[in-house]
C-alpha cells in the first residue's frame, strides 16, 4: 500500500479522487453515529447547517474527482451534471441508511438541503469557470 501511495504513476488519483473518497466515508461515519451522540452545537437548525457543508464539499470534490480524471472523456465534460446525480443518490442513500441507525430517522428535509448545498456549490463552480480563462484540454487542471 505504501509503494502504491508513494508512485508517481498515481499523483491524480491522490489529489483528485482520493479526497472525495475519504470524504464520503466521513459521511458514512457520521451518519452511523446515535442520534445524541454527535450534536455539537445546540441551535436549533444546527443539523441542517452541517448537512449543507458536507453535501456542499462532497460536490465539490465529486465535481474534482470526475473533472479531472483520465479515464473517460464523457465524465470529464458532463462533470457538473453528472456529480449533482451521484451527490443526490448519495445523500439519498444516506438517509436510507439513517433509517436503520438507533435514534436516527430519514427525514425528506435533509435530502433536500443536501440537494440545495449541490446546486449553490455547482453555481459557484460554473462561475468560477465562466470568470477563469479556458482550460488547455480536458483531465488536467
């Protein structure tokens, strides 16, 4: 695993789909949490504000993942679509999944805040882009 990391035939995979790898796996840890057990602050909507920076940089990161990957020129060019769809299953999934952690309920809200936190980030993205000058070709930052 260590010579695997440390190749230089691998720099993309660690900088670009790595990061979103890991990032869903914090999700995944999250939501496998109780209920009780992860309340940080104690506002009122404190959960919805939490689900919005965490759906909002998976997209982000999705977004960097299928953008600048090699492997399919199809994936690199529909990126923004195609990571908004795989955020909402995944944030889907994560609700599916909430359902059967004890004190934890799926809840339709939460979808659609994730969802909201996707589309905002795929704006500032597509403006980012508009403002930035073209890239030379596609898979490379």
């Amino acid at each position: 695993m260590e010579r695997f990391l440390n190749s230089k035939k691998y720099p993309d995979f660690l900088k670009f789909q790595l990061p979103v790898l890991i990032w869903m796996a914090l999700i995944y840890t999250l939501s496998s949490m109780r209920g009780s057990t992860y309340s940080p602050f104690e506002f009122p909507e404190a959960h919805l504000i939490a689900h919005s920076l965490l759906f909002g940089m998976l997209y982000y990161l999705g977004y960097r993942a299928l953008r600048y990957q090699n492997f399919s020129r199809f994936l690199s060019e529909f990126s923004l679509v195609m990571t908004l769809f795989f955020v909402i299953l995944y944030a889907a999934a994560d609700e599916y999944h909430q359902s059967f952690v004890p004190g934890r309920t799926e809840d339709i809200k939460d979808l659609l805040v994730d969802t909201t936190a996707a589309v905002v980030v795929l704006f500032v993205v597509l403006l980012k882009d508009k403002l930035r000058p073209k890239e030379r070709n596609w898979g490379t930052p």
